[in-house]
C-alpha cells in the first residue's frame, strides 16, 4: 500500500477492486493523516471545543475518586463541615464531567457526520468524473461495497478521536494522582502495567490475522451472496439453486468459523484485564491495608486508591481499541485516497472550445485504438457522416461498432488519428457541449429510479411535460404509457424492470427527442420484440433521424436498407461503405450478408467466424 501512495498520480491499479490490498490494519502514514486533517480544517472550532470539553471532562472524573476519598475521612472524623464540602464538591465534579462529556459526544458525532459528508461527496464527484477505461479494469460492486465499509471506519475513528485524548489524559492522570499521593504505593501498583503490555504485545499479532481472516471471510460470503441475488433469474432458469446453495453455505460455514475465532481472540483480553486489576487491587488491600494499621496512610487515600486502580484499566482498554480503529481508519483512508487519486484523463482542456455547430459532422480519420493501447481493436478507420446523414455501422460481433461510438462520445481517448465532431477534434471541445450536442441512445437503455416523467426528461431541464408527452407521441410510446396504472407518473422499478425491453426502447428515444441534440448516436437493440413495437420503433426511429447528423449501429434489415450509406466492419477495419445499392453491386461481406436473407444481420454464422475467409476475399 505504502508504494502507491508514494506515486499516487500513478495509473489507476486493477488491484482496486480485488482482493489484494485488502488490508484492514494500516500503518500510522503521515501523508495519509494530513490529507485527512484537509478535511477537519473547516471543522476546526469544533474540534479544539471538543478537545477542550474533553480535558475538562477527564478532569472530573480524575477528581472524582480523590473527592471520596476526601469524604470517606469526614465521616470517619465525624467532621460535618467538611463532609458536606466533599459532598458539594463531588457533586459539582460529578456535574461537570457528565456536561463536558455532553458537550464532547455531541461535537464529536457532528463533526464526524460533517467530515464523512464531504468524504461521500469528492468520492461521489470523482467517480462521475473517472474515465470508463478505469471502470473496465476495476471489480466496480467489490470496490463500492468496501469503500462503503471505509467510510464507516473513517466515521467510527472520527468519533473516536477526541475519546482517546480524554483517555490518554485519565491515563497519565492516574498514574501521577497515584504517585503522588503515595509514592511506595504508586509504583507498587503500577508494576502491573509492563506486565498488560506484555501480554498485549504477545495477544496482538494473532488478533491482527484473525480479524484479517474473519473480514475476508465476511467480504467472500457477502459477495456470492450479491452474486445470486443480482443473478437470480439465471439461477433458477438454469436449475442451480442446489449447488448455489451447497457453495454459498460452504463460504457461510468459514465465514461463522472466521467470526468465532476472531471473536475468541478478542475477548480473550478481557478476562486478563480482569485479571490483573485483580492483581494490583490486591496490591493495594494488602500493602495498603497493612500501611493503615501502621499509620502510614489514611484509610481515605486508601479508598481513593481502590477507585483509581479500578479505573486504571478502562482507559487502557479503551486506548487499545482506539488504536485499532486508528489503524482500519489508516487502512480505510489510505483506500479512499488511492481513489480519489485516479486520474481524470477524460478531462477537458484549459481551453476547451464549447462546441455549437448546427448541423455537425462526424468523422474519424485513421483512428487506431485498443482498450489496453497494446492491442488495438480499430485499425485506421476512416470515415465520415454528412450533416443529417444517417450512417448505418454494421459489421460482425466484435467487431468495434460500439467502441466507435464510445469514441465519437469521447468515454474514451485514441491512441492514433483524430474523431471531428462538427470539425473539431473532439479532445478539443468542452465534454458538456459535447455531451449536449451528442445524444446517445444504448443497446439496453438505462432507466433510472423515479417516475416515467422524469425519466424522459432525464437532464432536460425546464422541458415541460407538454414536451414530454409530445415526445412520447411522436415515438408511439404514448399510448402504452397512459395504459400504466398512473401514466406518466407511474414509478419505474429497479432499472425499469416493470416494462418491457421494447418499451424501455421507446422511453429512451422519447428521452434523446426532448434532449433534442445535433447529433443522434443509436446502438439498435439487439433482443427480439414483437412485431407491433417493432413497428412503432422504425417509426419512431425516423422522426428521430429527421434533421440530425446520425450514426445508427444497426441490426435490423429494416433500418440499415433505410439508412444512407453503410460502413461494413470487420476485425476493427473498414471493409466497405456505401449505399445499399452501392454496396449490392459489388461482391463483398455486404452483398453475402444481405442475401444470405436473414431478419437480422446478427443470425450470419459467416459474419461472426469467418474473418480469415473475407480477409482473403478482400
Ligand atoms: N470495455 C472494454 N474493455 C476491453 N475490451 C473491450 C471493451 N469493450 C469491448 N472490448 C473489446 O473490443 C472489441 C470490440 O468490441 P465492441 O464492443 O466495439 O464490438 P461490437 O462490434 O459493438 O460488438 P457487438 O455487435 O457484439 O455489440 C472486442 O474484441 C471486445 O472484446
Ligand atoms: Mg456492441
């Protein structure tokens, strides 16, 4: 871990979202802690007021025991004067300490609240910003699940914080009062001490591997678990639920085993706590006691001793626990940097133009590019759509049609030759002008939580539901939509799973005709639909086309005869384009698919094995 954050500006590693570099205990890394004091500054006041309220919190509560055993000598005086001072004395430490520590909670829980706040929101903006080449490499659920539990243990260690200073100070406290009021004693007493951190030393390293294997455990069993769930048609469609479950209650067996272990070791520390505060209240009862009799010492201070020995350890045990939740917040911090660390590289330039072309065109010119830059998956393409042209791409699976429009979109940087958009490379432009001239609709539409309404509107804002619905109509999804129990208003499930494909089809067009852009860029979805939406989506497919430049990744016979020229592709290489009629003159992979007279170009068993054999042809 401690290499990455040396580099930090380095590119994104594929460990993020795996396994490795899964460390629940982070070493104290300076670096890591003033990146994360950035982050209390503005809450500053808040936190000196807590560090206050705590001190003055710790020293009631120091005082304490030293009150009684003042009151505990008044009544053995029989002196009623000073026992009813002890008595408002104590009173006055018992108010003070339980309105400091309040007053300390308070803060601490708010501050706390009000860092991890700005945490979620830099992580929140960052991902949107995080280039799509970082998303590919990266185990996106893995990474979000984890990051989750970082921001708890960030929360946990914020709360924690100004506690451990209080704790520090009673510790210290304490073994100074007791010093101080018998030196013999004292020390005697804090012979106990090595002793504690001894064993704790010798207890540590075990604790450190069992938790280690319990979160492990933990982590595999919640993601098969995620697994099924997300998965759960295709596991009763293909009959696994047996051996699903067979191997889901394997990783449940360990995980339980892992917890039980974990929580053994970590409870085995609180007998031996027990243990030697046992020891060194003996120490005071016997070598106290016998300092009584001899006069030595007022059984006052030996009662106040007893009290003190007795605290002695919360603050030990507490200020264990604190380092631990130090170290998984070190761990869980050194993560979120290392996110937020990745590199915006799809970003725009100082001095990006704002692109507003009516009418633009779009065009590669010998564009090579590979998702790993090592290998290339479009060759020198070249080719250009005409302001309001339609350009069918086609070409077999696999073959780079949606990578080209990942790029005319600019998810993605080229390694060689140039996208224009209206003339401008696209790296030169502004992304939002970009993604405001470019309207993109997917292969399988995103529908997002909310209400039909909103989901056409989508960021269109101001488009009054006049515009939506007048959308709606003029891609024929109108009628089914008022068929909804509450029609434009009728809430969408998860990701629009309460409609079919075909009409989430018309829902997406309906959202690209109110955004209204320039240039349209459509992947036609593959998945069979009935005859009848099949209709309504051609239709709707020409009032979108009217008047904008268009690149459609077409599948359908239908749309690729209607389109103006068609770029064949093949392997990442243009094989031909042309119009139809062009391209049926000639004898190329065209001309076969097309009379090969499928429904789909998709069905041609040539089109997806038989590169070697056009490659020859050509
Ligand atoms: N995100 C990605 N990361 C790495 N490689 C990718 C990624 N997306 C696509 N590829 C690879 O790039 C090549 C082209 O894929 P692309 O998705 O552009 O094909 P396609 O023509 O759209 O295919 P289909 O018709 O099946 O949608 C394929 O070899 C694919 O394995
Ligand atoms: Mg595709």
């Amino acid at each position: 871990m401690s290499e990455a954050a040396a580099a930090p500006k380095r590119a994104p590693r594929a460990s993020l979202g795996s396994p490795e570099g899964d460390d629940v205990f982070g070493a104290f890394d300076p670096r890591v802690a003033r990146r994360f004091l950035a982050y209390l500054k503005p809450h500053r006041r808040s936190f000196i007021i807590a560090q206050v309220a705590v001190l003055f919190s710790a020293a009631g509560q120091l005082s304490m025991p030293l009150v009684i055993g003042w009151v505990t000598q008044s009544v053995i005086a029989h002196d009623v004067g000073r026992f009813h001072l002890a008595l408002a004395a104590f009173a006055v430490a018992a108010a003070a300490f339980a309105a400091m520590f309040f007053l300390e909670e308070w803060l601490s829980q708010r501050l706390a609240n009000r860092v991890i706040f700005d945490v979620r929101r830099h992580m929140f903006a960052h991902f949107q910003d995080i280039s799509l080449s970082f998303m590919d490499k990266t185990h996106v659920g893995r990474l979000m699940s984890r990051l989750q539990g970082d921001v708890n243990s960030l929360q946990e260690f914020l709360e924690n914080t100004t506690g451990a200073v209080g704790d520090f100070v009673q510790l210290i406290g304490i073994a100074v009062i007791l010093v101080a009021i018998d030196v013999k004693l004292g020390l005697l007493t804090l012979t106990v001490l090595p002793a504690l951190i001894g064993l704790r030393a010798i207890w540590l390293p075990y604790s450190k591997v069992a938790f280690r294997l319990a979160r492990d455990a933990s982590s595999t069993a919640n993601s098969a678990l995620a697994e099924n769930i997300n998965g759960v048609r295709t596991v009763q469609e293909t009959r696994r639920e047996a051996l699903n479950f067979q191997l889901y209650a394997e990783k449940a067996q360990e995980n339980f085993r892992a917890q039980a272990h974990a929580a053994w070791i970590s409870q085995i520390m609180i007998p031996t706590v027990d243990i030697l505060t046992g020891v060194a209240l003996g120490i005071v009862v016997v070598v106290g006691g016998s300092e009584v009799l001899n006069s030595h010492l007022s059984v006052g201070v030996m009662v106040a001793f007893v009290f003190y020995v007795q605290k002695f350890f919360d603050p030990v045990r507490m200020l264990s626990m604190q380092y631990t939740i130090m170290q998984r917040a070190m761990a869980a911090a050194h993560r979120i940097f290392e996110v937020l660390d990745v590199p915006v590289t799809i970003a725009d330039r100082p001095d990006a133009r704002v692109l507003a072309v009516e009418a633009p065109t779009v065009e590669f010119r010998h564009v090579t590019f590979g998702y790993d830059p090592a290998r290339p998956i479009l060759h020198d393409v070249s080719f250009q759509v005409r302001p309001r042209e339609v350009v069918a791409l086609v070409g077999p699976t696999g073959s780079g049609k949606t990578s080209i429009i990942s790029l005319t979109h600019r998810f993605y940087d080229v390694d060689q030759g140039q996208v224009l958009v209206g003339g401008v490379d696209v790296r030169d432009v502004s992304l939002d002008s970009l993604g405001r001239t470019i309207g993109m609709v997917l292969q399988e539409p995103f529908l997002f939580t909310g209400t039909i309404e909103e989901n056409i509107r989508y960021n269109t804002e101001g488009a009054s539901l006049e515009t939506i619905v007048a959308a709606a109509r003029a891609v024929s999804a109108h009628d089914f939509i008022m068929r909804l129990p509450e029609g434009y208003q009728t809430p969408l499930g998860q990701r629009g799973r309460n409609l079919s494909m075909g009409q989430r089809q018309l829902i997406s067009f309906a959202r690209a005709l109110v955004a209204d852009p320039q240039v349209l860029i459509l992947d036609e979805a593959t998945a069979n639909i009935d005859s009848f939406t099949e209709q309504a989506i051609q239709k709707a497919l020409k009032v979108l086309f009217a008047g904008r430049t268009c690149m459609v990744i077409a599948h359908r016979l239908a749309t690729i005869r209607d389109a103006d020229r068609i770029v064949v592709l093949q392997a990442g290489r243009i094989l031909e384009q042309g119009s139809h009629d062009e391209l049926m003159a000639t004898d190329g992979l065209y001309r076969h698919l097309y009379t090969s007279a499928h429904a789909s170009f998709d069905d041609e068993a040539v089109a997806a094995t038989g590169d070697a054999e056009f490659a020859t042809r050509t």
